[in-house]
C-alpha cells in the first residue's frame, strides 16, 4: 500500500533538480585541491534523484574503508595530493586531518609537538591541513639544486684570439626532518649526484654533512670541510615557492667561508652549526684561514623530487642551456 505522502515528481521537474546540482557534482579543477580551493562537500549523485546509491567502483566495493585508510596513511603528503585527484570519495577520505597532522609534526619536529600545537592554533586555525599548505619548510623527499655559470678565458698557442670557455658547476642540498642536511659541489648531472647524496656516501664522493635551522621562511646552515685547515661554510637561505604550499624554491642570500679551531671541533658528527652561532660575517677563529663573502655562484636553488631526477631538465648540457633562469 502506498504511502499517503508519497508524490511523483514530474519528469520536467526531475530534469531540473539534476542540471541544478550539476555544478556541485563535477570540479572543474580538481588538481587545484591540493593548493588550498575548497570543494563543497557533495552528496552522492543520483541522491536528489531518491534513488538508492551504489558505489560503481569495483574497487571500492571490494575495498573496506579500514584498508584505504592504512594505504592513505603510508603515502606521502604530495602523493595524496595527486590520489585526491582519483575521485571524489578518495579526496574526502584525504581530507582527514589525521594524515596532515602525521605530516606536519614530521615535517616541523625540531620545533617539538606542543609548540606546534600552539602554532597550529594561533596562526592555521587548528587545520592541519592548512598549516602544511602555509607554513614554510624544507622539501625532504628530492634535491635543492643550484646552477652556476661563469666564463673562463683559455690559451691557443700560436693563434692571435683565445678561447672562451662557459663552466657549469651545481651546488646540492639535501634535507632531512631531523636538522641535519647533505652539501656537495660537483659539476656533475642532476641524476648522476642523487645516487650518493645519502648518508653513507663515501669520502671519495666528497658529500659533506651539517645542521640547518629553520625559522619562518629563513634557514641558517653550516657544513664543516675537514682537513689540515678545517674550515667551515655557512650559508643563509630563504624559502619560497613558485605555488602555494610548493617550497621548491630556496633564495642563497649569503655563502661565507671561515676558519674554525682544531678544538672547537670534535670530529665530522659535531653540531657545527651552534659553534658558529652568532658569528659576524668578517669572522674568522683561524688565521690561516681568512673569512671570505663569496659574492658569486648565488642562483637561487631549485627543488628537484627524486621521482623527476631522470627526466630533470638540469641535465642538460650546457650547448643546449647555457642561460638558466629558476624563477
């Protein structure tokens, strides 16, 4: 028996309600996601029309929620960027704050769990998520990568012109959750270097360890050269991103080189940073050892994930990018 309140919508009426909610169904750009543009939350289609829904995806049908849950947990903060684009249920499901919480106290766990909680509140809004999109950090998942060019007069003999050599050298930094940060000079490709910037690189590949802090936008890095004459190279940064939320840009503002006694340093682990703490620019604890401003080789530096290390366009001879401008 049917119900007193039951009523047929007429068939005008039903062609309306659904061209009406076509505009919360589909996101026109739902990569965009990822960069901070809310999406209306929205019920599953065919719900205005009263008819029972029911998840086409095989996937989803055969895939309990508990699973996707610990598959969302295991994948990186970019790489769920990239899943929410999937669709519409992988990008609520994203949206959890509890992924973002793991990957904003990974990223920031110098700063310690209560003060970023209290930043959290006082500056995100308690979203974890917007907190990781808007708070400056360090990229850890790829290469900072600076290319430098100068031109160096050659020699001919017995011609009246000289030649003109253009060299090409990069500086690598790669950066790690806990303060401790790889530094390598080399004039070798993008894809040849990431192979040893790790940990256990060996002398031979002249990969050097040090200590950054990060403070807002601004980084403060030191790496220690060992050797008769130890020396000790400080560099100040500043991050910024070409996107919001990207970080893959990192402004040199100052690359200086100074001497550092044989016992203010103990051995390769020391936290070389906190000994160079409040030094001046014009500082020097060697006098063998001048301090030196570098004013040249200051490009900004340029974020290359590992995933993109193969296909760089920094692997480029020099013929083909004798002029490279970062952005």
């Amino acid at each position: 028996m049917a119900s007193d309140f039951a009523f047929k919508v007429p068939a005008e009426l039903e062609a309306a309600l659904r061209l009406n909610s076509v505009h919360h169904y589909v996101t026109k750009r739902p990569w965009l996601d990822l960069y901070g543009i809310n999406v209306r939350p929205v019920a599953p289609f065919g719900s205005t029309s009263r008819k029972a829904y029911v998840d086409p995806a095989l996937l989803h049908r055969h895939l309990p929620d508990e699973l996707l849950f610990e598959v969302f947990a295991r994948m990186t903060p970019y790489d769920m960027g990239r899943a929410s684009c999937v669709c519409r249920k992988w990008r609520y499901t994203i949206r959890n704050p509890v992924f973002w919480r793991n990957a904003c106290l990974k990223a920031w766990q110098l700063s310690g769990v209560v003060e970023n909680y209290k930043i959290l509140q006082a500056k995100y809004e308690s979203s974890w998520r917007k907190m990781w999109l808007r708070r400056p950090r360090v990229r850890t998942d790829g290469l900072y990568v600076s290319r430098n060019t100068y031109i160096r007069t050659g020699v001919a003999e017995w011609k009246v012109s000289n030649p003109v050599h253009l060299v090409c050298y990069y500086r690598y930094m790669r950066f790690f959750p806990s303060g401790r940060f790889l530094y390598k000079n080399s004039s070798l490709k993008v894809k040849d270097v990431a192979k040893i910037m790790n940990i256990r690189a060996a002398k031979a590949d002249s990969v050097f360890s040090g200590h950054y802090t990060l403070s807002d936008e601004k980084v403060e890095a030191a790496v220690l050269y060992p050797g008769m004459r130890p020396t000790v190279l400080r560099i100040r940064l500043r991050l910024r991103g070409t996107t919001t939320g990207a970080n893959n840009r990192m402004d040199l503002l100052s690359l200086v080189t100074s001497g550092v006694n044989d016992n203010e340093v103990r051995g390769p682990d020391e936290d070389i940073l906190g000994v160079v703490e409040g030094w001046q620019d014009d500082e020097t604890h060697n006098p063998d050892v001048p301090a030196v401003s570098h004013k040249r080789g200051l490009t900004p530096f340029v974020f290359i994930p590992f995933e993109e290390v193969e296909t760089s366009f920094l692997n480029l001879p020099v013929e083909k990018m004798d002029y490279f401008v970062p952005g």
